[in-house]
C-alpha cells in the first residue's frame, strides 16, 4: 500500500507541481488533504465512520471494494479531506489507483 500512496504522491506532482508530503504515521494537517486507509486497519479512518464523517456500510464485509468522498472538516484544522478507503487492502490499494 505504501507504494500505491508513493505513485499518488508522484503523480499528484507530476499534474500539480507540487510534491504533498506523504506521512504514515499521525493525523494529516493542512487545510485539504487526502486521507487514505482500510477498514478496521485504519484508526484515522475508523474514528471517522465511528464519528458519523464517513459511511462505509456500501463495502463493509465486502472483498477489494473501496469507496472514494470528500469528508468535510474530518480532524480539527483540516477543512476538507478527499477520503479514499478500503474493505481490505487490495481494495485500499484499488481505490489509490483509481484516482
């Protein structure tokens, strides 16, 4: 999965110009940022469907689904996400590339 993320990553800076940091670890900061992780794997994503942010019923108990949004305010100082999330982790790494 970590190599999907590289390749949005590289590809986001290849349309942009700009090189986003990529960070594994800790809540994302930023005004808008791109969260990505799978379920029940994920505690970032898991609070946000606990926390009502996300709905993620269309692919829980499903194999390599995902689902691609836009959460609005997801953490305190992030103003919008674009979330892209996974029912396993080859559906994680599905939803990265769809993008």
């Amino acid at each position: 999965m970590l190599r999907a993320g590289g390749d949005l990553q590289a590809d986001v800076e290849r349309v942009t110009g700009i090189k986003p940091t990529l960070s594994t670890h800790g809540a994302p900061t930023g005004n808008a940022v791109v969260i990505v992780g799978t379920l029940g794997k994920s505690p970032l994503i898991d609070g946000l469907v606990k926390s009502g942010k996300l709905n993620a019923q269309a692919i829980s108990g499903k194999w390599e689904s995902f689902i691609i949004t836009t959460v609005s305010q997801p953490l305190p100082g992030v103003d919008q996400a674009l979330v892209i999330v996974g029912s396993d982790k080859r559906g994680t790494i599905y939803g990265i590339y769809e993008i």
